[in-house]
C-alpha cells in the first residue's frame, strides 16, 4: 500500500486533512495491510477429475465452473447448456454440457445441491468459458445440500499434479 493511500485513508478515518498528517500509526497501517491482503485473496477453489472447479461463495453457496485447463482443451466454445434454477442434483451428476469446435463435454455438479443462479451471460456470449472460465465463464451458483463430497475434491496443488500426471499418460 502507498503511503500516500494510507495518509489519505488515516486522514478520513481521523477526519484531518492529509497534508497535515505526518505520520500514519502503525497499527492502523497494520490493519489496512490485513485488510487489503484478506480482500484480495479469493476464496478457496476446489477442483474434480472431470475438470470443473467449485469456490465457496459464502453462505452454503457455491459456484461451478469449468477449469483452465478444460477450457484449453475444449478450444472456442460455442454453445452452453445449463439447468433450470430450482434444479436439484446429486454430487457428480451431470447438469449440463459444454459445446465447443472440437466436441461436446458434459458438465458434473462436484456438490449435492439446488441450482439458485445461471450465468446468463453464457446465453449470448458462450466464449466467455473459453477467455475467462474461472471467472466470468462461470457457469452456476448452487446451495449445497450435503458437502460430504468437499474433501474428495482436489486443492490447487493436487489438481496441478493431477494435470501433470494426465499428461504423462499421454
């Protein structure tokens, strides 16, 4: 963080006007540090063998997409196909399918649970799985039903090693 920004920030918490800070207190500089830092770390995603990620959106909701790594592979996606909201599926249920220029791929939820929002966007412009799967290309929002299935997915580390020894066999 700039120390022009943590003056500025001290200033309006302080109500003083910045030119006449000198100094920022330390530990109010330390909390806008674990402020920025904590804001700025996504959450934690978790990956399948199937190649979908899942992110803990808060509140015993989730968001699916597909990875990198699967949208690489797929190429330039043309058509998406995803659930009602409302629908329900049981962990590693198909719910979906992705249609790209090299072939068609079903979509697994990796959670039990309620489809509570689709990614509408994906109706008009379905590229954007290819040019931002792990952000906007998501594909569903969902509200968990069961998360005994969590801690069969992979975290970013083992997903990397998975990816690693698929290329291996090939």
């Amino acid at each position: 963080m700039s120390s022009l920004f943590a003056r500025q920030a001290w200033a309006a918490v302080s109500r003083t006007k910045p030119a006449s800070l000198k100094a920022a207190p330390a530990a109010y500089l330390a909390a806008q540090r674990r402020a920025f830092s904590v804001s700025s770390i996504c959450q934690e995603k978790r990956f399948t063998k199937e190649h979908e990620w899942v992110e803990a959106t808060g509140d015993n909701t989730y968001s699916i997409g597909l990875t990198s790594h699967a949208a690489n592979q797929l190429g330039e996606v043309v058509f998406v196909e995803l659930p009602e909201k409302g629908a329900k599926f049981e962990a590693e249920e198909p719910f979906g399918t992705v249609e790209s220029v090299k072939a068609v791929s079903e979509i697994f939820t990796p959670i039990a649970g309620e489809i509570i929002e689709i990614n509408e966007e994906l109706n008009d412009s379905p590229d954007l799985v290819s040019e931002n799967p792990e952000q906007e290309g998501w594909l569903v929002k969902f509200k968990a039903d069961d998360l005994s299935s969590w801690d069969k997915l992979m975290n970013s580390e083992a997903y990397a090693e998975f990816i690693k020894s698929e290329a291996d066999d090939h």
